[in-house]
C-alpha cells in the first residue's frame, strides 16, 4: 500500500493532487486522491508510462508544461 503522506513529502510539486518527484527518466507522477493512478513524464513533458486515462494525461501534462519552471533547479 502506498504511503501518500510519505510520497508528499518527498514531491518536489504538488498541483491539484499531483505529486511530481524527479526520476531519472523524468517525473514521476502521482494523482494523491487515487492512487492507482501515476505517470511517468519525460523533461520534454511527452507521458513514457502511465495507468491514467486519456483526460487525466492531458491534464498532467498541461500542468507539467504550465508549471515545470518550479520544478528546474
């Protein structure tokens, strides 16, 4: 079971109950109201993996390419 406590906590944003945690690949993200749905996004914001439906990787991915500048270092 996830720890949604623990996976914000280590989020380096959280949008509209979206955890983004940087990976290697990219960001990892989590919708935190349900978890059974996450997303892998690239840096060039193109979806590499996901359980998400069409809607919600469209929503991800525009709040990744709205709000990606909070996530540079």
């Amino acid at each position: 079971m996830i720890n949604v406590q623990d996976v914000a906590d280590k989020a380096d944003m959280i949008v509209n109950g979206y955890a983004f945690t940087k990976c290697e690949l990219g960001y990892k993200v989590l919708n935190l109201n349900n978890t059974s749905k996450a997303m892998v996004i690239s840096f060039d914001g193109e979806m590499l993996e996901t359980t998400m439906d069409d809607i919600e990787v469209d929503i991800v991915k525009s709040i990744y390419n709205k709000d990606k500048e909070y996530l540079e270092d």
